[in-house]
C-alpha cells in the first residue's frame, strides 16, 4: 500500500476535504511545472462592466498579478478595461471579443492562474467550471450557481480538479460585520441562537436601465424565491459556523404578490411598455426562514422592488444579549444598562476583529488611484495569498454553492405554498468536523 494511499485512509472529515484538494492542486502544478508560491498570479477576467471593471481596478492595486486576458461582449467595457490595464503600466491583455461563448477560449490559455467572472448570473457556474476543468482557479460575482446541479457540478469540479472556486462575497469582510463575528466567537452573545439579513434594496430604476442590469428584471419574470441571498448570508454563515460545525437543514419560504415593478414601469416608461403589464413571477417582498442541524434559525428578506432606502437588515441573537444592524445598537446582558440599548461603534471598538486591527483601510488603492472598498482588497488579497501558499481560502466551494443554494430551494418552498424543504448537504457531512471559520 502507498503512502499517498495510508494518509489518505487516516485523514477524515475537513481534512480529508482539505487533503483531497491541496493535493490534487499539488499534482497539477508538478504536472505543468508550476509552483504556487513562485511568480506573480495570472488572472483572465470575464466580464469586464460595472463589476466587473471594479474587482479588475481593485486586483489591478494590489502587488504580483499580471492580468493576461480580458473577456467581454460590450466592445466599450472590453476596451475600457484594457486601458485600466495600461494606465496601470501593465502589458495590453489579450482581448477575446468573437462572441457570447468566447470566454470558453480564455479558459483554454495555458498561461492563467485564475479566471474571474462577473458576468450575468446564468453564465458564473459554466465559467467556473470550464475554468476549474481547464486547470485553473476561478472567482465569480455573487450567486455562484443558480440550481442545485450547478451547485453540485461546481462541488464536484472542485474536488475533482482539486482548484478552489471563490464566491466573490466581499460583504464578509467589512470590519463592522467581522467584529460581530469576534464577538461570538468569543462568547459575548454567549449561545448563538438566531440570525436575521437581507437584501433589502430598491433596484426598480437598476433593473429597468438596459445599460446597468436588465437581467434582474428578465429572471423575475420566471422565478420566485429569495434571489439575492449571498450578501446577508455569508456573514451569517460564518456567525453560526455553516459548513463549520452545524448546516442549513430546511427552508420555508414565502412571498407577496408583484405589484411594484409593473406600476414604475408604468409611471416612468409608460402604459405601453411590455413591462407595464407583463406578468412578474417574483412577488415584491420575500421572507425565508432556515432552520440548522444544531437548533438555530435564521431569517432572511428579500425586496428590490419596493420603495425604500437601503437598510441594514443584520441582527444576531444569543443567550447573553444581541446586535441589531438597523438600529446600529447593541444590548449584553449584564454590560448594557438593563433594558437598554448601547451605541455599537465605539462602545465595542475593543471587539475589532484581529484580521482587522493589523490593517490600514487607506492603503488600499485601485490601480488608477482613488480608494476603493477595503473589504473587497483585503478579500482579494486573502484568496490570493491562499492560492499562492496552496491553502485553502477563507470561503471554500462549499460556501458557494450553499449560500447560493438558497435561491433554488426557496423557490422550490414558495411553489409549494410555504412547505419546508430539506437543503443538500454539499460537504457529504464533513461539517461536522470542519472548525470554526479563522482568519487569523
């Protein structure tokens, strides 16, 4: 019997996972004769518009990468994009412009480390996993997959490739939402019993603009469910320890009828406009609740087609007291003044989290100069540094497909008039003895 083969029967739960991975990862770049640690990063980007062009600025600030190859079928971002590049005194990437599928091309280049993709939602699960099977690393806007199978097909490459597939899901890294996470972790809530989010933002003039995102309208048309999930969830996965220790287990989801987006189409485009009187799938407001192996809930809305400012849907309840991300306050049992609220910001600034106190926020520039969200460099930096040690980043396959999981399964819950639905297990139960998110 092989060594290989004895630590492979000897490693179980999370570190089989990571063993599995890191040394597929390891036979691929013996194979090509490449080393993670050596040389800076070679990243293609698909999909270069309003994210796109951001996660490309912002890579572009950050030292050792090289942007070889840049995919788009808008002519403007594609060479917009290539001028980010020179501006940032780089070599001219290569252009792959022949087309909706010419991004399958890119994939093939021999010379990319990483493809990175921000395009509609519909096309991340086939980059990544083109790019995954054609011996790269890959990256995509939020949601990561919109099906089960695609979350499973994205799971599978993964493991099967052993190339790690990242969920752009910056929002984890705002200090505010880490601190909340340094505080559980440290027992301040004591018990943690209950979360609640959302994506509770008005789009209707975004969704309604063919320049900005007209492709959230058209998937409204056939889908119900909560589907823009990744944003509140991700923080909250990592405060309850999904894929950490405890699961999602079922789902109930429910929602309004659609009125909104009907009548501000009307008002600010006409009564003649096919949107006007189309019928809309998705209703105006969503709410889901999901329930976890370990006996904890969780609450999540979704609404971008009522009018109202963007809130702060975030709360976090446990046995010693709670944060509320609406009201920016906090309560601990027996810190607080009883029965009071407390200011969150510097009455709990001795929470900070680590990763944050040995970080400068003005260091971070983008490549052309203006200061860009520190949350999406430190992510970028993160997930880089990762690959190049050959470790396994903060947020793994599994947290891809999970958080956006919820989009399929809640709409599979509203169909059904609000029943439960049972959520995969996309770990195979390895969570059980996967610890607990550290970023430090």
């Amino acid at each position: 019997m092989s060594d290989k083969k004895n630590r492979r029967e000897f490693l179980t739960g999370a570190n089989l996972a990571s063993a599995l991975v890191a040394e597929a990862a390891a036979d691929l770049r013996a194979a090509s004769g490449q080393s993670a640690g050596r040389g800076p990063l070679k990243l293609g980007f698909v999909g270069v518009g309003g994210r796109g062009s951001y996660h490309l600025d912002t890579c572009l600030g950050l030292d050792s990468v090289e942007v070889k190859a840049l995919c788009d079928i808008n002519p403007n971002y594609l060479y917009r994009a290539q001028r980010y590049v020179q501006e940032a005194g780089r070599p001219a990437p290569a252009l792959y412009d022949r087309g909706p599928m010419d991004w399958m091309r890119l994939c093939e280049r021999e010379d990319l480390d990483v493809v990175i993709t921000a395009t509609p939602w519909q096309w991340h699960a086939p980059v990544c996993v083109a790019a995954m099977k054609a011996g790269k690393h890959c990256a995509t806007e939020v949601p990561a997959a919109l099906t089960i199978d695609e979350c499973w097909e994205l799971v599978d490459t993964s493991e099967k490739t052993g190339k790690h597939c990242l969920m752009l899901e910056q929002v984890n890294y705002i200090a505010e939402l880490l601190r909340i996470l340094h505080m559980a972790q440290t027992g301040v809530f004591g018990e943690v019993l209950h979360a609640a989010g959302g994506y509770v933002h008005d789009l209707r003039l975004v969704k309604c603009d063919p320049e900005r995102e007209p492709w959230r309208m058209q998937f409204e048309f056939g889908h119900n469910g909560n589907l823009y999930p990744t944003h509140p969830i991700g923080p909250i996965a990592w405060w309850l320890n999904i894929n950490r220790g405890d699961r999602f287990k079922t789902l109930v989801s429910m929602s309004t009828k659609a009125v909104c987006n009907n009548a501000y189409v009307g008002l600010y485009y006409g009564e003649r406009h096919p949107y006007a009187t189309m019928k809309m799938a998705q209703g105006d407001s969503n709410t889901s609740l999901i329930s976890t192996e370990g006996g904890k809930t969780v609450t999540l809305h979704y609404d971008t087609n009522t009018p109202h400012p963007h809130t702060g849907e975030f709360r976090l309840q446990g046995t010693k007291g709670l944060f509320s991300g609406n009201l920016r306050k906090i309560h601990i049992e027996g810190r607080s003044p009883a029965g009071e609220w407390e200011p969150f910001d510097e009455r709990y600034r001795e929470f900070e989290h680590p990763l944050w106190r040995s970080i400068d926020p003005k260091k971070y520039k983008t490549a052309r100069g203006h200061g860009g969200g520190a949350d999406t460099a430190v992510m970028w930096e993160r997930y880089f540094k990762a690959i190049r040690a050959g470790q396994q980043p903060d947020m793994t396959v599994y947290d891809a497909a999970t958080w956006s999981a919820i989009i399929p399964v809640s709409e599979r819950s509203v169909a059904r008039n609000g029943a439960p639905v049972d959520f995969p297990d996309f770990t195979r139960g390895r969570w059980k003895s996967t610890p607990p998110i550290r970023l430090v």
